[in-house]
C-alpha cells in the first residue's frame, strides 16, 4: 500500500514536473536561453489559477495558461531579443525578471500559501484493484501524458514541428531556408511559459501555491533537464519521473535528506553522460 | 620508428561515418600534405590526432607511443603542436604575451600561483626568439587587435612552434592570405627544420604541391590515394575528387 | 599592487571619518560581501565560468564555523580552520560534478547544487535548527567594538585580494584566462583546461568560505536565507556591476549593492524587484560595468552633443567590449 501510494505520488508529482521542464527543455534546445524565471512562471500559472477559481477549474487553467504564455512571449519579445547572442546576458536577464515576479506576486497575492480545491468531478478516489487512489492524481498523469503526445505530435508531425527541429539543427540554415526563425522563436516562448503556467495551476491543488514556490521547482526543472538531456522531449519525460520518484520517496523515507538524494542521480549521469540520458553532444 | 601512424582511424556522428578506415604513416622529417575537396573530412581528422574528438575506433601512434586514449593536453605534450584554420588566439594579449602562453603550456611553471608573468625576462627572451622564426620580433608588443590578418597567421604558426613540437599539423596556414603574405609564409615553412614532421591541410596547390613530399588524399572521409607526390596527381582518382566537386 | 595598497589606507582610515556605528556596520558588510563577490569573481571573471550556486559555500562555511564555536564549543581558530577546510571539501566534491560540463550548463549545475544546499539548511531542522537558523553568543575581546570587526574584515579582505592579484598575474592565473578566452586553443598549447578550471573552483570555494566566516562574526546569525539563489545572485551581480574580471570591480560592486539595499530599506520592502530591476538595468544598459559603462555614455553623449554621426562608432565598441567578454 506505501509503495502504491507512494509510486502514484511520485508519478502524479512527475507529471507535474514535466509540465514544467519540458518548456524549459524546449526554449533552451531551440534558442540556447536558460529561462530561469520559469520557476516564476510556473508560480505566476499558480496564483492566477487561484483567483480565476470562481470561473469553474477549467476556465482558471486555461486562463493561467494563456496569461502565461502571453508573458513569455512579451519577454522574448521585448528582453531576450533586446540581448540575442549574449547567453549569459539573457540567463541573468531572466533571472532579475524571476525576482522581479515573484517579489510582485507576494505583493499580489501575500505571503500566504493558498489553497486551490480540484474540481467537484475530481474531488474523490477511484478505486483498481482493490486499491484506492486519489481521482486527483490520476487525472495529473493523464494530462502529462496528453500533454507529451501533443508535444510529440506538434514537433514530429506538423509543420511549426519540422520547422523547430530544423531551427534547433542548425539555426543558419533553417533562415537560409526562409524560415521566420524569430517568429518560432516567440512561438517557442509563449509554448514554454504557457506550459509552465498550466503545471503551475494544475500543480494548485496538490502542492497550493506560496512563496518560495519557485524556488523550489526551478532547481528540480534544472536537474530534470541536466539528467534527461537539454532540448529532448524524451528527455524531459523520463528525467521529470526519475526526479519525481527520487523526490517523493527520498521525502517519504528520508524527509531531513530528501533534498541531498536529489544529488545522486545527478553525479551518476553527469559522471557517465555530462549531456544528460537522451542529449546529444554538447557545445 | 615513424612519426605519425594512424591505424583504421574511424569517426561517426550520430550514425552518419565522417571518417572510415582511415590508415596512414608519416616518417620523420616528411613533409605530408593531405589533400581532398570541402567536407572530405580534412579537418576532422585534424581533431582526431590532435585529440580534440575521440574517435569511434582505430589506433593513433605518436612517435610509436599509443596516443589514442590520450587527452589533447597530454598529446602536446608527448611533442603534437598544431594550428587552426579558424584563428584561435588570446585577443587581449600583445604577440608577445600569444607566444608566453604557448611557452609556459609546455613548462612546469605553468601551475605556478605566484611571480609576475610580465616580469620573467627569461620567458620573454625566448618568446622574441620564437617570434624571429616567423619574422614577428618587431611586433612584440603589439596588441592583437591592431595586427593585420597576414601577421595574424604568422602568430598562428609562432604558438605551434613555441611548444617546440616534433609533429606539426598545419591546417590551411595560408587561408585568406595576399599574394604577398602567401610568399612571405610558404618561405617561413620551407625553412622549418628537417627535425620537425609536418603534416598540411591546404588548397593553394602551387605553394601545397611544392612543399609536399606525399599526398594523402582523402574523399567522402576514406583515404582514397596515398603515395608520392607524382604518383597522387597522375592517378585518375585524384581528378575525379575533384571534378566530381 | 600600488592601488590596492592606497585602497587599504583609505579603508584603514575611515573608522576615523564615517560619523558613527551605523555607517561603520555597512562599510563592514561592503567587505564581507566584497569578499565573496571576489570568490565569485575568481571564477567567473577570471576563469569564465559563471557559478549560481556560491552562496552554498558561503552558507556552509557560516553554519560549520557557528555549530563547531558554539554547538561543539571548539576555539575559534580550530573552528575557523575546521570550516574552511570542510567547505573547500565541498568545493572539491562539487567541483567534480559541475565541471563535468560548461557554459551555462556549468551555471545550471551550480545552481541546482546551491539549491541542494539550502534545502538542507532548510530542511534538516535537528542539525541546522531550520528556519530559525543559528546566533552567535555576544562577541568578546577585539570583536566587542565595530571597530575591531572593521579592521579585522578589512585584514581579510584585503589579504584575500592580494592573494587574488598576484594569482591573476601569475603564470597560472594567465593559464584561467587563456582558458576563459580560448579553452581550446589552450589544451592544443598542453594546458590541462579541466584541472585549471577545476583549481580556480576550488580556490574560489575557500575565499567564499573566509566570507562566510567574516559573515558569520559580523552578523552573529545565519539562517537558510544566506544560502538563498538570492545571495548568490546579488554575488554574480556585483561582479557584474563592477567589472568581470577587474581587481576592484567586486568591492565597487558590494558597495553598490550594500549600499542600495540599506537605503532601500528605509523607503520599500520590495528588494527583490528592486533587485532585478537593477539586474536588467545593468545588463541592458551597462553591461560591460558600470565604470567602463558610464564612461561609454558619456562619451556617446559628448559625441551626440558635438556629431550625432558618432554614436553609432561607440555602439560599436561598447558591443566590441561585451563580445570579448562572452
């Protein structure tokens, strides 16, 4: 029974953390940004799910999703671009924006954690087997998994897909080609904050929302895509239910070190892979 | 014992082969020009000896040493030295401060945390001395950005000659040069010493086919001919590279 | 050399001039804090590598000096001695794991390690006492004045910085700049790039762990905070804001930063968006430091004033300048 609940949590918190990294995955593989506000971002998704609750579960997700990706966009528009060719320029960047939200919505939403009720329809247990599980959690893993074949079908089978892998290849060569590279580009951002934002109010009712939120996951989005390769969809899969599985069992087991055993997995596929399980060469 | 021997060198990239089989032995003293059209996999093979990139099987002796499981610093030390097509120099140091890099890569005092590096006169004699050898000693002190292209690659060979190596891969010394600058540079390298190997990448066939004693040529990442001079640019091979082009 | 010995008289002298305590206790924090931006600047500046995650060898050496003084009751020396050498250990260990890699994967790394960190001086309560973090008892002997925490502070500092500028001059504080500038060309020349850089992270990781010392004995508290993304952040920032890789820029930058967030506090709460504002603005603005930044806009704003034609030309040089340094 431990182990089920506890291999369910994991997944259910895995899905969460894909949601998260596979934006950042993406955004980093295709115009090399290491977008440290996503933590924010996915805090922001969060909050904003918490105050449109009044409009139905639903509406509050799709409406933290669609504020976020609209300010994703807005900063690649505004900063990253402003700062193109400069990595370390546009990390910094981001990481003063990530202060900046995150300061903004203590003084939003205040330093209270928040709690977010899971829709009436999700609100009890389903039972397999003989085991009770949270409808809640199931529904998570179901999402990621719809999220991931969504994911998988835009970048390997359409057109916007084609072009971002083309891009991602080689980004000369993909303008060469007549390419709106710098239109994909805000695509890309939008597609990635949005993501993060989505994870942030799914994440709601699980986790509720609070300061430090973000500080929280980033480092856990950043080991996801250090383990799973930087810019691989599969990557962030596998990485984001490895993390989860650590994650969750090390605070079961081990609350005090939950946090350290999150060092292991690191040193093993940094040790063997320094570009991360499904990562190709790095640069 | 020869100076370089590269045994069924072979490199993939993500399934694609960039360098199959490749087989060849340089003597001591020879002078090796390795020749083939854009892309055969010139460069590469550059990286792959000097240890840049791990190859995907095979064997590279250095000296008769087994190199192939070696890093690129432990290579230059075992007497590899090399330039780059693409210029690869300290932008904010003088010429001068260029070649005291190089000279303190091969020398124990480079892990030392103390003493001036500015103020070793020793270490600056020799580095005027390296700069002779490519005609740069007036420049010593100038800072890179206010030297031309031409001195520029001067620069390039004076690094690789400061780690006083016993192999030297030459990877288009002569790239983008003036007619002027070409002359000036093909003189510098007929005057290197027989003690030195010299393994070049080059497309000026005029100044290349002098140079060269053999010819290596390389298409599609395979060792097509290898042979004397003579014998590379009569064979049928040869011509169709590079019609094929 | 000649600057930073008028640099220590200046600072030596102001005791004497700032007119009270309260000004005294932040020309301290600007050398506390000056002292781990020179960490940072260590390895950021010097040998190109940008680290997210020092505040976790500041915060180590903070806890291990604060729980061997006063937990253990160890002396200060042996618990000095003991903390330094444990967080140079840490560097050792992580070292190895984040410089598996670079760029700015080598920055998300240590910022995952220093997360890593501070979630366990958050987390692990019965060793750290958790949120409420750690006190030192009432300081005694030199320590008990402002005064005598200044000058021991500035001994530190300075002695630090003399350490960091006969480094960066010699042969292998020239080897961490050629590998900043050109790694490859570097291993070609026989240089082992690796173990520079891996040296540079190590030497950085002590200096961090002398601030977190300093830290410790100038505000007698540590709690998870110190460790925060936050601090190690504001490290990067005054390194930037002062010059990557400058001998001073580090000290300038804590100056800045210190002094802004005192004068702040008096006006908002709001520090964090103040702090990335100021993050943006450097970045955008005056990317290559302040300094050099300001003197830039003046002459593009001398050159408007005279030929509007030139501004361009200084555009030019000022991305120039920012190019060296990627």
């Amino acid at each position: 029974m431990f182990w089920i609940n506890g291999l369910l949590n994991s997944l259910a918190f895995g899905a969460i953390l894909f949601l998260l990294a596979v934006g950042f995955s993406l955004i980093f593989g295709l115009m090399r940004v290491a977008n440290l506000a996503h933590g924010a971002i996915f805090m922001l998704g969060g909050y904003i799910a918490t105050s449109m609750i009044g409009f139905g579960f639903l509406a509050a997700v799709l409406a933290a999703a669609l504020a976020c990706a609209a300010f994703g966009g807005l900063v690649e528009r505004s900063l990253i671009r402003r700062l193109a060719g400069r990595e370390l320029a546009q990390v910094l960047g981001t990481l003063g924006l990530a202060f900046i939200i995150a300061d903004q919505c203590l003084l939003v939403w205040s330093g209270d954690p928040i709690a977010q009720p899971a829709p009436a329809l999700l609100r009890g247990t389903v039972e397999v087997a003989g085991v009770v599980f949270p409808a809640y959690r199931l529904a998570l893993i179901a999402i990621a998994a719809i999220a991931l074949a969504a994911i998988w079908l835009l970048v390997e089978r359409t057109t916007l897909g084609a072009r971002i892998r083309a891009a991602v290849d080689d980004r000369e060569m993909a303008r060469a080609m007549g390419i709106p590279v710098s239109r994909l580009f805000t695509t890309v951002f939008c597609l990635g904050a949005g993501l993060a934002g989505m994870g942030g109010a799914l994440a709601a009712p699980v986790m509720s929302v609070y300061p430090g939120l973000d500080a929280e996951m980033l480092p856990l989005a950043l080991l996801v895509v250090i383990l799973g390769g930087i810019g691989s969809l599969s990557g962030a899969f596998v990485g984001s239910l490895l993390i989860g599985l650590i994650y969750t069992f090390g605070q079961m087991l081990l609350p005090d070190l939950a946090y350290v055993i999150l060092f292991l997995p690191m040193v093993v596929v940094l040790a063997a892979r320094p570009q991360g399980l499904f990562g190709r060469h790095m640069a | 014992m020869t100076a370089l021997q590269v045994n069924n060198l072979r490199k993939s990239f993500g399934g694609l082969d960039v360098i199959q089989d490749v087989s060849f032995t340089v003597e001591p003293g020879e002078r090796r020009l390795l020749l083939g059209p854009n892309g055969a996999g010139k460069t590469t093979l550059f990286n792959l000896i000097a240890g840049d990139l791990r190859a995907s099987g095979g064997r590279i002796l250095l000296q008769g040493r087994d190199v192939s499981a070696l890093s690129t610093s432990q290579r230059a030390a075992c007497g590899l030295g090399r330039t780059f097509q693409i210029l690869t120099l300290f932008g904010r140091e003088t010429v001068l401060g260029n070649v005291v890099m190089a000279l303190l890569g091969s020398s124990p005092k480079r892990w030392k945390p103390f003493g001036a590096v500015v103020h070793d006169t020793a270490l600056r004699r020799r580095a005027l001395s390296v700069l002779a050898r490519v005609k740069l000693e007036g420049l010593a002190d100038r800072p890179i950005q206010e030297t031309s292209y031409g001195e520029k690659r001067r620069l390039e060979i004076a690094m690789a000659l400061a780690q006083d190596p016993q192999v030297l891969l030459l990877d288009e010394p002569l790239a983008g040069l003036s007619k002027e600058e070409r002359g000036t540079v093909s003189a510098l390298l007929e005057d290197l010493p027989r003690s030195l190997t010299i393994v070049m990448i080059e497309h000026d066939m005029d100044v290349a086919l002098a140079f060269a004693e053999r010819i290596a040529l390389l298409n599609h990442g395979r060792l097509l001919v290898d042979g004397t001079r003579d014998e590379v640019i009569a064979d049928p091979r040869t011509r169709e590279a590079y019609l094929a082009q | 050399m000649k600057p930073l010995l008028v640099l220590v008289v200046a600072a030596a002298a102001m005791p004497l001039l700032l007119p009270g305590e309260f000004y005294l206790a932040i020309a301290t924090q600007v050398l506390v804090y000056g002292l781990f931006a020179v960490s940072v600047n260590l390895i950021a500046g010097y040998c190109g590598m940008v680290s997210l995650g020092h505040a976790a060898f500041l915060g180590i050496s903070g806890y291990a000096f604060a729980l061997l003084s006063v937990g253990a009751g160890w002396p200060i020396w042996a618990a000095t001695t003991a903390a330094l050498g444990l967080t140079s250990l840490t560097g050792a260990m992580f070292g190895l794991v984040a410089l598996r890699t670079s760029g700015l994967s080598f920055l998300m790394i240590t910022l995952a390690l220093g997360q890593i960190v501070w979630g366990i001086a958050f987390r692990y309560v019965d060793l750290t006492n958790g949120e409420n973090g750690i006190s030192l008892p009432r300081p005694d002997g030199v320590l008990l004045h402002g005064t005598g925490l200044y000058y021991l502070c500035l001994a530190v500092t300075a002695g630090c910085m003399l350490f960091v500028t006969v480094l960066t001059r010699s042969p292998l504080g020239a080897a961490m700049q050629g590998v900043r500038d050109q790694p490859r060309r570097m291993s070609t020349l026989g240089y082992d790039v690796w173990a520079i850089r891996y040296v540079s992270y190590v030497l950085s990781a002590l200096l961090a762990a002398a601030s977190g010392i300093l830290y410790m004995l100038t505000f007698r508290f540590i709690s998870p905070h110190a460790l925060s993304l936050t601090v190690s952040s504001e490290a990067v920032l005054m390194v930037i804001a002062g010059g990557l890789g400058t001998t001073f820029g580090p000290l300038l930058g804590a100056a800045l930063v210190v002094l802004l967030k005192n004068v702040a506090s008096a006006y908002t709460d709001r520090w964090p968006t103040l702090l990335g504002l100021i993050f943006l603005f450097i970045i955008v603005v005056v990317p290559e430091g302040l300094l050099p930044g300001a003197r830039r806009l003046l002459g593009a704003l001398k050159a408007r004033v005279v030929a509007p034609d030139n501004i361009g030309a200084n555009l030019t040089r000022a991305s120039r300048i920012e190019g060296a340094r990627q």
